[in-house]
C-alpha cells in the first residue's frame, strides 16, 4: 500500500516538474512524502515490491 502511494505521489510531482512549476511548492510537498513513505517501509523492515 504504501509503495502505491509513493509512486502516485512521485508520478505528481514528475508531472508538476514537467507543467513547469504550476503548483509551486505544493509538488515539493509530494516528492517529500513519497521519500518519507518509501522510508519509513523500508525501516520497518517490509520487502520490496512483491
């Protein structure tokens, strides 16, 4: 599950990149949580996808 949301949130924040800036910081706040999740998955120790 939360590797889904990470890579939703990091799809966003390509496609904000890309859209040259349009949200501003709020893509930013994307990129952060997807690391945020993919670390914390990996610090409780889950596997990989699948």
């Amino acid at each position: 599950m939360l590797w889904t949301i990470a890579i939703v949130l990091f799809v966003l924040w390509l496609i904000g990149v890309v859209s040259s800036h349009v949200l501003g910081g709020f893509i930013h706040i994307l990129l952060v949580l997807a690391i945020i999740m993919v670390l914390v998955r990996i610090i409780r120790g889950e596997k990989p996808l699948g």
